[in-house]
C-alpha cells in the first residue's frame, strides 16, 4: 500500500503507559505514523529524573511535535498536566491539528471540573505515582533478602581477609585479569554500612 501517512504525535501524562501503547496500536492500525514518547518518567524510566535529561526530553518532544502533522492528547480522565498543555499550546501556534482521547466538552474536561474536583484528580495522579514508587521499592528490599547469603560471607570476609587481600594487591601480587573491585578503598565497608542503615530504616 503506497500512500501520504498522517504523522501523529503522542501527547500527555507518562503515568498513562498502557493508554499510550493502546492508542500507539490504534492510530497506527487506522493508517498512521505515530511518534511517541522514548521513555516513561511517571511509569518507571528513572532515567527520566537524571540531571538534564526531563528538560532534553521535553525539548525533544517538541521537535517530534514539528514533525507531525497533529497530535494526539492522552488525557485519561480529562488529566492534562503542565507539560502537556505547554505542547498543546506549542501544537496550536505551530499550526497542528490537536486530537484529544476524551473529547473536550466532555463531563471530564479539565476545563469542567471544579476547584475541588481537579484537586482530588491531581492528588489521586500524585498517590499513584507514589505507589509505584513504593511498588519499585518493596521490590528492592524483595531482591535485597534474596542476597542475603552473599552479604552475610562479604561481612565475614570484610572482617577476616579483606585487609590482607588489599594489602598483597596494593604489592601487585594480584592479577590485572581478576576482578578487584571488592578491594576498592571504601567500597566494600560503603555498601554494607548502606545495607545496614536501609535494614534499620525498614524495620523502624
């Protein structure tokens, strides 16, 4: 099939994952280019929070918004966040056509909703974010006690070989081939000190 394909571009809260994929698969079944986002900040990609990157991301979609011919707001439950109404007003200015998931004028239209009603939608977004990460974290602890053997002989041998071992590396009796990190100065007593403190954190 040869044809012109509209380009669409994705826009809305990355906490809407699943509704992104969804309309991804959608729009693209219906004869369309989409562009979407690269990573998932409110969703998991903690990449997204490094020093930078949210504003590289930000710009970034903005350039995939001059290379659509509209986009396509994903707005769950009539939520439109800062950022998203910042590129719909960047998609209008340019000329683009702006397509909502919940049509405006609808009873869940940001613009509808009371003062009390767009709070309550805001701290709800809020509380699932912070779930996930708990979620994230209580995984971590899972994944932590599952290495607890692994702790339990580096702690033995921090107090018993460690020393000489450092001591015979620092004399180049050790290999360049075998891996020394647990020899590093500080780095094996850092993260059992870090181990200990998250252990006495979560059981207070």
């Amino acid at each position: 099939m040869e044809g012109k394909y509209k380009v669409i571009t994705l826009c809305g809260s990355t906490r809407f994952k699943e509704q992104f994929f969804e309309a991804q698969k959608r729009l693209t079944l219906e004869g369309n280019i989409v562009i979407s986002v690269g990573l998932f900040g409110h969703s998991g990609d903690d990449e997204v929070w490094t020093e930078g990157t949210k504003e590289m991301l930000d710009d970034m979609h903005k350039r995939k918004i001059d290379m659509a011919d509209a986009i396509y707001v994903i707005n769950v439950g009539g939520y439109i966040g800062s950022s998203t109404r910042s590129e719909i007003e960047y998609a209008k200015a340019s000329g683009k056509e702006v397509m909502y998931l919940e049509e405006p004028g609808t009873p869940c239209e940001p613009a509808k909703l009371s003062k009390r009603e767009s709070r309550v939608a805001e701290q709800s977004a809020r509380m699932k974010e912070v779930q996930r990460a708990m979620k994230r974290v209580m995984d971590g602890l899972e994944a932590l006690e599952s290495q607890k053997d692994n702790i339990e002989a580096l702690e033995k041998y921090l107090s018993t070989n460690w020393k000489a071992d450092y001591e015979a590396d620092e004399r180049g009796e050790i290999g360049k081939a075998v891996d020394r990190s647990v020899l590093g100065q500080d780095t094996l007593y850092d993260l059992l000190e870090d181990i200990g403190e998250l252990n006495e954190g979560y059981e207070e």
